[in-house]
C-alpha cells in the first residue's frame, strides 16, 4: 500500500500581506494573500498535508510594526492570518524576538497552533521556553509524521538583551542529535525545520560563508542521523535539492513561493517506509491574492495606512537616493542625517550606520511616517560603545571588504557581500571621524587615512561610537565589537527617534560634510 505525505512551508513572511510594497503602495507578488491561495488550491487536492511556518513572521513591514508599537488590542495580524488558514505548526525565527518576550509570547497565546523551537531553553536548563519542541500528527491511513523546530543559536548576537532575557541557546545540531533518535522512533517521517540556513554548498560542501554556527542545515545533513526532510530558510533564498539523502528546500522570503516536498511511503501491516521524497518551489506570482486573507486583513491596513501617511516634516535641500551604489561610495546626506539622528540621542560624536538595502529612496521634500519605515527597516535600537583605535580601524576595514574592483577598474559589490544574500546592510559608513577607502589596495589595508580632530587615530585610545543593537553585539561578522563595554544603553526604536528628531524641528537640513571617500582611480576619473 502506497501513500504520500504533502509538506508545505512558508518562510521569512516578515510580515507581509498584502501583494504592495509599501514605500509607495505599488503592486508586487508578493505577500501571504497571494501565498495563501496557492496554499489553499494545492491542499484542497490532497490528503495528508502539512502546513508549517520556518519562522520570521511577525516582523518586517509597516503593518507588523504599528500593531506592536501602536495598537496591540487586536490578535496579531499574521497569526490572525495563518489561525485561519489552518497551520499545523511555526518555528521560532530570530526576528520573532525584536518586539520583546511579552509580545511573543501574547503572539504565541493568540495562535491556535503551535510554535516550536527544541534549541531555545530557559537558561541554566534543558527545557524548552516555548514548550513543545516537537509535534507529531497521525494521518487517517495511520502514518505518523514527527516535526521538531530548531532555531538559529546565533540570536544573541544581535538581539537586544533584555527581549531574550533568562533564555539560552543551544547548538542546533546537538540538540537534534538528541531529539531526532527519540522522534524516529515514535515517527514514520521525521522533519526538522529549521530557522536557520546553508553554511556551504549543496553540490560540493565547500563554505559559502564564516562558519560562525549562524548557518547549519548542511551540518544538520551530514551529521544527524534519521532526518527524512529539512524545511530552511533565514538567508531568504529559493533552495530545493537533496544534501546526503536529506530532501532540503527554502523558499525565499516575503511569500513569493511555497516550498513544497513530497514523501511517498509504503505501508505493510503497522509498518511504513519512505521510498520516495521530491521537493518543489512553487510561485505565486500567477495567483490573485485569497479574498478571505483581504478581508481579515484589512481593518489593520486601514490603520496602517493612516499612520503612514502622517506628516512629520519637511526637507531643506536634498536628501533622495538616486543610486543606492554611489550612495555608498561618496557621503550623502542622508546617511548623514541618520548618523546625526544617532550622535543627538546617544550625545557623542561619532556614530556608524548603514544604507540596509537597495530599496531605500531617502527623503523628498515633505516626510511622512511611510518615508521612516521603508528608509529604516529594522526596529534598531542604539548603543553606545567605548571601542580603542585599533577596533575602529579593524571594522573600517570589514566595511571595506565590501567592495570589489572589476576588469574596468569600476568598484562593485565583493560577492562575499551580496551571495548567498545580499548584505548591503553590513557596510557601514561613519560620522564623526575621517576616513579614506582606497580601493586599488588588498582587502584588511585599504583604511589609508583615518582621523579624530583632525589628528590621527590612536590604536590604544579609548572612543564612544554610537551603533545599532546588531551591530554592537558583534552582527554581520563585526567581531571586534563584541562584548565591548556599553556605555550608554538608548532603548528606543529608531524609527521613533527619527520621528521624533524631525517633529521637533520641523525642517531638517540636507548637509554633507564628506568625512569619508572611496577612492578608485577609474571611478575619480569619471
């Protein structure tokens, strides 16, 4: 007797419904509208289904936020979404965290599912914080299928430590090597789905990255016995394949697809085996978006969409990006702006911040809350670190890694920066001090002047540089900055602190003093 077993997951949502962008409300497929009539088509043809959530659901877009920040009164929009369309299980992402304990775990109460991560313990324990690590569903025709959810341990390395407070972090792959012989033995099929991504390659097992234990699914493969299906995700990538007989997928981010994996079995008596396993990315960009999703949706877009549009102020000059790569290259005045956003919170002079993606415009002449949100799209909050010369000079040299130098002599972006993702979000450009990038050098000796005063930096001085949260706790490989004494702690979001720099004034002023250049010989000539 032949049956098969239908796995769909969902991962890296961040919060988006609705098929729009919101930085202009324009069109795009994308969203878990879309994402949910697929889902509801291809279920609707099957039995024994599986619908499960990798994780990073609750944050990422305007929506998400304002429900957390401003108007809490309702169930969560995107559990609202997925209780409706019935999900079996969630994993824990490391985003989940960003609106602290209290809001995860009213999120968590709100779902009539459940929300697993078997890594993620209270700490000085074994015991999973967010109770059940695993679940196991029996189908009609009597096959059991185990599910355990694990999560990146990497989270403390850019969560604010107050919303993982009393929590630990175990290593992902120990932790399934003790669940996963237990779970086989109650199971059919064992699943692991896990928030976290590829370390190496797929087809060569060649390092694709640091290996700092923030990726592990390829060493989950290689080294967990008895894992049938590994459900991934965090690097936002469209991944399907097979890694030691482990069938692996991921499927993006934003509910463009929905990764799908069939595990046929055959049964004889009590027993079944797996004989077959496929996994599929499917689209959605042929799907019109679930009427049911809008209409559960809406009454939170309506509010959304009003406070967006509140204005805040106005711009004196010009602080529109017109291209994210020069922006990155010659100092503009808004990455000036939020580095002076930064220094008047946190009342030091230097501060470091970054351009996150490419999607960032800057600000035209009037600035709503819709201008913050899709400019800075991480709920940061800042630190104020004492760091010595030799730091600030180590992590000038990181940001500069993120550039390469083509056949023409123009720069463009070193692939270490943007494969398997891009990570525009790790090049920092500072205020406060003067620097000079010179490209036409190795990579770690292209910093070729660096100032405070106008004097030089001294390696065994002390300074206080205003961060982000991320990028303080060492994140995005900036390890000189971990565990470096914090000397002033601003637990305030910034996209309030951006609002509120601008109501306060009224007009801001686009200025640039251009304390730091990029210097490539083709590049200057042109």
């Amino acid at each position: 007797m032949e049956q098969s077993i239908h796995i769909y997951v969902t991962s890296d949502i961040h919060g988006y419904v609705l098929p729009l962008t919101y930085a202009n409300n324009e069109k795009a497929d994308i969203g878990l509208a879309k994402t949910a009539a697929l889902i509801k088509e291809n279920m609707s043809n099957h039995l024994n289904t599986f619908l499960i959530d990798n994780g990073d659901l609750i944050q990422g877009t305007p929506l998400t936020y304002y429900h957390a920040k401003a108007d809490q009164s309702d169930v969560n929009p995107m559990v609202h979404v997925l209780n409706e369309l019935n999900y079996d299980a969630a994993i824990i992402g490391n985003h989940e965290f960003n609106y602290g304990l209290p809001y995860l775990y009213k999120t968590i109460k709100e779902s009539r599912f459940p929300w697993l991560s078997a890594n993620i313990v209270h700490q000085g324990t074994e015991k999973p914080v967010f109770g059940q690590p695993y679940v196991i569903k029996t189908f009609e025709c009597g096959i059991k299928v185990a599910l355990l959810g694990l999560t990146t341990q990497y989270v403390p390395n850019w969560e604010n430590p107050d919303h993982i407070k009393g929590l630990s972090f175990l290593d992902a792959v120990e932790t399934a090597k003790k669940w996963v012989p237990y779970l086989r033995s109650k199971s059919d099929v064992m699943i692991v789905s896990y928030h976290g991504g590829f370390e190496r390659a797929l087809r060569t097992g060649k390092p694709t990255e640091s290996l700092t234990k923030e990726n592990q699914a390829y060493q989950l493969c290689m080294e967990v016995e008895g894992i049938d299906v590994l459900l991934t995700g965090h690097q936002h990538r469209m991944l399907e394949g097979e890694v030691n007989g482990v069938t692996v997928i991921m499927p993006g981010t934003q509910g463009t697809e929905l990764g799908y994996v069939e595990v046929k079995v055959h049964g004889e008596g009590d027993s079944w085996k797996v004989k077959n396993k496929e996994a599929k990315l499917l689209s959605v960009s042929d799907y019109e978006p679930d009427q049911q999703v809008l209409d559960l949706i809406q009454p939170y877009e309506r509010q959304t969409q009003k406070w967006l549009d509140q204005p805040l102020g106005q711009v004196d000059g010009d602080m529109t990006i017109i291209d994210p790569m020069l922006a990155r290259l010659l100092d503009h005045p808004f990455i000036e702006f939020i580095n002076k956003v930064q220094m008047d919170a946190a009342g030091v002079d230097i501060s470091s911040t970054a351009l996150f993606d490419d999607h960032s415009k800057g600000f035209s002449k009037h600035i709503t809350m819709r201008d913050i949100v899709s400019n800075y799209v991480y709920p940061n909050t800042l630190k104020v670190i004492e760091i010595t010369g030799r730091d600030m000079k180590e992590a000038l040299e990181r940001s500069a890694s993120y550039f390469s130098v083509n056949e023409a002599g123009d720069p463009v972006i070193n692939p270490a920066f943007s494969i398997p993702k891009p990570q525009h979000y790790n090049y920092d450009m500072w205020e406060g001090i003067d620097y000079t990038i010179d490209l036409s050098k190795s990579i770690g000796h292209r910093i070729v002047t660096l100032q405070y005063k106008g004097k030089p930096i001294e390696y065994d001085s002390l300074y206080k540089v205003v961060m982000n949260n991320y990028r303080a706790g060492g994140g995005g490989d900036y390890p000189m900055f971990k565990g470096k004494r914090v000397v002033k702690d601003i637990p305030i979001d910034m996209s309030e602190l951006m609002a509120n720099y601008i109501l306060n004034r009224g007009t801001i002023q686009a200025t640039c003093d251009h304390n730091w250049r990029v210097q490539v010989s083709s590049f200057l000539k042109k």
